[in-house]
C-alpha cells in the first residue's frame, strides 16, 4: 500500500534568495558601501515568506524558518567575505565584518520569526 503525501511550494521562499543577490550585485558593483539593510532582509524573508504563502504559522516553525533565514545570511556573508566584496562594517565596526553579519543576521532572523507567529486583532 502506497500512502500518499501532498507537498507544499512555497512560491515565496525565493525572496530570501532574492534579497540575496541584490545584496551581492549591490556589493560587486559597489564594495565599499556597507548596506547594513539587505542581512537583515535575507534573514528574515524566510519565515516571513511562510507568513505569505499559509499565514500565521506555528511557533516553532517560525524559529525554524527564522534559523534556516540566519544560516541562509551567514552562507552568503561567508562566501561575499571570502571574494574580498563584503564591506567593512559601518553599524557595528568593533564586530568587523562577518561579526556585524552574523549580527543582522540574528536579527533579521528573529525579527522574520516574530512577524511570522504574530497576528494582529482589532
């Protein structure tokens, strides 16, 4: 007996990728401007492009979608740091550089997970 199983696409999730690569065309074609915005739009697109697709989610697949936004940042801070195009940092300049990503990546991540789970009543 064969047991059938219904998969989800979720069309959305490419805006984390998205978010991506305008964050590493921004920074080729500009490498020392420090766009302090696009880590944090990165991070939390993911949980947020479930938010879109299903609505409000569970909790702990928000944080999970929030933690795999995170990862999703640190993947590309890495890869942008390790070409030489990741800029010094202009918000948090004692983190250098993969600190201050890490850091908006948290708080991306964090702040995609939170708007993922909350619902506003009147």
């Amino acid at each position: 007996m064969q047991r059938q199983t219904t998969q989800f696409r979720n069309r959305f999730t490419f805006l984390s990728a998205i978010f991506a690569v305008a964050w590493v065309a921004a920074s080729f074609l500009r490498p020392d401007a420090d766009y302090v915005v696009l880590p944090v739009l990165v991070a939390a697109a993911f949980p947020v492009s479930y938010r879109l697709a299903l609505g409000a989610v569970p909790t702990p697949f928000a944080v999970g979608a929030g933690v795999a936004g995170t990862i999703n940042t640190l993947f590309v801070a890495l890869v942008m740091n390790l070409t030489g195009i990741l800029a010094p940092p202009s918000l948090l300049p004692a983190l250098g550089p993969i600190g201050q990503a890490t850091a908006l990546a948290v708080a991306g991540g964090v702040i995609g997970g939170v708007a993922a789970t909350v619902t506003l009543r009147r």
